[in-house]
C-alpha cells in the first residue's frame, strides 16, 4: 500500500491514541502562539535605535503604507524614512533569513540523522564566501550592482553541485561521503578565499565583513528577491516532515514502507541548500543559528518534523531579528556584525552538544 493512503486510512487509528489529540492542538497552539509572539517582537524592536520613535507612531506609518489607506499623523517625514525605509526592510530580512537557516539546520539534521549538521555542512557558506570574493576582487560592474549577491548565490549553488558530484555513488548517495566530500571542498574553497583577500590587501576588509554577516546594507528590493526564494523552499521542505519523521527509523525501513530514500534525499538537499544559498547571499554568512534552532525546538516540542519544521521556521526569526537589533544599538554608532553575535552566543551551545553526544557515545 502507499505511504499516503496507508497514512489515511491510519488517521482514524491515531486519534483514538491517548493524548494524540491534545499533542496536535498543542502545536497547533504553539505554531500560532509563536507567529503572534515574532509579529509582536518585529514591532517593538522597529521603535529601538538611535532615533527613538514610539509605538504609536510606528503603527501609524505602517498603517499609511498599507494599500488603499490614506492617513496623516503626527510622525515626521524623518520618521516615516527611518521606520519604513531602514528598520522594517532589516526585520523582514532578518526574520526570513533565521527562518531559512532553522528550517534548513532541521531539515540537514533529519537527513543525515545528525544533531551537530547544519546548513553549512556541505559547502553551501564557503562557495558563497568565494563567489563574493570574486566579487569584490574584480568589481565587475554588472547585475545591476548586484554583483555580489548574485556571485555568492552562483558560488553556493556551484558548491554543493561539486560536492554532490563527487559523493554519488551509482544512484545512491551516502551520508558519510557527501559530509567528507563537503567538508574537503569546504577547505579548498575557505583556502582560494583567503588567497584572494591575501593578494588585495584594499578588499580585504570588505571580503571579511561579509564573511562575518550583516544587515546594514539590506533594503526592499533585496528583500523581495530573496523572499519567493525562501518562503516556497520552506514550504516545500514541510510537505516532505512525515517522510523525514519515517526516515529516521532506518533508510531501509523507510524504503520497505514505500519512500523513495534517495529521490527525496536530494529534493531536500537541493531546497535546503536553495533557501540558505538565499538567505546568505545579501547578509554574508551567519552561523550557528542553523544548529541551535533545530535543537531548541526539538528539546521543547519534540522530533515529530510536522511541527519541528514550522516551528523552527518561526524560532528562527526571532533570535536573528534581536540579534541585528543588538548589532545597530550596543556600541552606537558602530554596528558590530551579526555573524559575531550570534557566534558568541552560539559557541557555548555548540560545545555543550558536543559534550551530551560523548556522553551518549561513552
């Protein structure tokens, strides 16, 4: 029988399960409560800067903003410029971008059955950093001025096509040679980038600055081309969560019960790798968001992908869009780079992972 119709015809079984219906409503809940939670958050932080402006006022513009609504306030023409024009295009970009990472962290998680993957493990941030370096080194003025971005979008895509290359075998693609074929091109690729910020010396500071991610450039072009990117990739990875959730139990289990293991391994590659290429080709890289995410979600919700995935997508906005606020208001009028941050914060995490996966193995 195929796994949808046998998915179907159990759902009659699975609500007579104690407590399945209450766990359904509870994330449920949770994805809603947390939807709530980030739409409030985004608003409160657009009134933080080095220009207060009251919650007021900050309604009251987006308001003006809307279509068909015609409204005059008390704000300033200067207000309206910050607000609309600078602090919402850098909320919006952040949210997505953290939404991307997490579900992306999730979904390389599911995959290689893996707490310690991330979006970055097969070459995705070191081809983008190497695209961007071209970038700046030569200054090829085409695009639209969109040069880099569009370099560091081509360089993650080009990456991880190599490295899926090389770690094929037959029609198969294994786990453990895809991270090794990952983690070499990653080495050669962060080797070529340093060579080109060693060789121009006037770049330099431009190569490391979006190596270690920012939102100080962002706007609302760059926000409506990487948001169709983001949104449908996150989307199409949540319609794969009960393949990933039967997955998880063994690939060959998986393919008895009717998934095609290998298909859907590379669908999810491709989106996942998609939606990060996206959210770092504007902002740089900013790491560990993808790792501690997932994690998050999974200790307070559980491993059941069919709320880990949105969920992710909704947790991830926010500690992005509190840590670009951190960026532009800690040491004004310095703006310290995100990716340093959320490294900062992340590190500790990371290593305390590490230590409860020895403990497991020990």
């Amino acid at each position: 029988m195929p796994t949808g119709q046998a998915e179907t015809s159990n759902q009659p079984l699975l609500r007579e399960i104690p407590g399945y219906n209450h766990r359904r409503r509870t994330r449920l809940l949770a994805i809603v409560g947390l939807a709530i939670l980030g739409v409030v958050i985004a608003l409160l932080v657009l009134t933080v800067g080095s220009v207060k402006i009251s919650f007021a006022s900050v309604w009251g513009i987006l308001i003006s903003h809307l279509p068909l609504v015609h409204t005059q306030g008390s704000w300033s023409a200067t207000s309206d410029t910050i607000i609309w024009g600078i602090r919402l295009p850098r909320v919006l970009m952040a949210g997505l971008v953290g939404s991307a990472l997490g579900v992306a962290g999730a979904s390389y998680q599911g995959l290689f059955r893996n707490p310690l993957a991330d979006p970055y493990l097969i070459g995705v941030a070191q081809g983008a950093a190497l695209g961007a370096a071209l970038g700046f080194v030569f200054s090829w003025n085409i695009a639209g001025g969109y040069l880099i971005p569009l370099l560091a979008f081509i360089g993650a895509l080009a990456a991880v096509s190599v490295v899926y290359m090389i770690a094929r075998v037959g029609r198969t693609l294994p786990n453990t040679t895809l991270i090794l074929a990952g983690v070499a091109i990653g080495a050669l690729l962060i080797s070529a980038t340093s060579y080109l910020a060693l060789v121009s010396p006037d770049k330099t500071h431009d190569i490391v600055s979006w190596w270690m991610g920012g939102f100080s450039t962002t706007n609302w072009t760059q926000v409506v081309l990487v948001a169709p990117y983001i949104i449908l990739g996150i989307v199409a990875i949540c319609l794969f969560s009960r393949q990933l959730n039967v997955m998880q139990l063994d690939e060959e289990q998986a393919q008895q019960l009717g998934i095609n293991v290998e298909r859907t391994k590379i669908i999810l590659l491709v989106l996942s790798t998609l939606i990060t290429a996206a959210a770092v080709c504007f902002v740089g890289t900013i790491g560990f968001v993808g790792i501690i995410v997932p994690h998050a979600v999974r200790l307070i919700f559980g491993p059941d992908h069919r709320s880990l995935l949105p969920l992710s997508a909704l947790v991830g906005a926010v500690p992005l869009i509190l840590a670009d606020t951190a960026s532009r208001t800690l040491i004004p009028p310095t703006e310290i780079p995100v990716g340093i941050i959320t490294a900062f914060l992340g590190a500790p995490f990371f290593i305390f992972l590490l230590r409860q996966k020895k403990k497991a193995i020990f």
